[in-house]
C-alpha cells in the first residue's frame, strides 16, 4: 500500500474536490457532509469522469398512509451523479442508486497534521 498526499487540508472546503493522478489512475478527492472521500474517476456504467459530476441531494417522494402522493423532498444523503449518462451514486457508500449491484470504487482516505491523504 501507498499513502499519496493530495491537499492541504486547508485547500478542500465543503463540498469541493480535487482530482490526482497515480500510474494509470485518477482518484476524485471530495468533501461532502463534512467528510472526506476518495473515489476511482471511472463511472461503472460506461467509464464517464463521475467525479467531475454534480453533488445533490437525494430527491425521496412522499407518500401518505392512504398511499397518495404527498409531494417530494431532499434528503441528507448526497448524491455524486456521472455527468455522461447520469447515473447516482451515494457519496456515503459509493453504491449506485438505481442498481444496487454496482458501486464506485473508493479508497481508504486520511487527514492528520492538516493534510490530506489517499490510500492505494
């Protein structure tokens, strides 16, 4: 195993991110929810750049007892969503929202003595 320094970690704010290369990979450094995550750039469905994609909320629809529509609201839980095709992953688990066989694949990432840290 090999520990690659990434960023300050001064340098990831909430919600940024920071891609690095290592032999023939590229690794998405994000901040999401407060926490750190290291995920391979390379979307399960096709190969996209699903680290370069948008961060959202999940979207949960609301149904009563009755089971009628209510309306839709935005979870805690975010999404990182492959700019190609759209497909969701959740940034917690790198599971795919739609296809809970796939997932992203993630490394093990560390900060200490302010800097960031990725795990290959």
């Amino acid at each position: 195993m090999e520990e690659l320094y990434v960023a300050k970690s001064s340098e990831l704010g909430e919600g940024e991110r920071k891609l690095i290369k290592h032999g023939g990979l590229e690794i998405g450094v994000l901040r999401a929810n407060g926490r750190l995550r290291a995920i391979l750039n390379v979307c399960p469905h096709q190969g996209g750049p699903v680290c370069e994609g948008m961060m959202i909320h999940r979207v949960e629809e609301i149904i009563g007892a009755g089971h009628e529509y209510r309306g839709m609201r935005y979870t805690d839980d975010l999404h990182l969503v492959c700019p190609w095709h759209g497909w969701e992953f959740l940034i917690e688990t790198g599971r795919c929202a739609g296809d809970g066989a796939k997932s992203l694949r993630v490394f093990p990432v560390q900060e200490r003595d302010g800097a960031i840290y990725v795990v290959v």
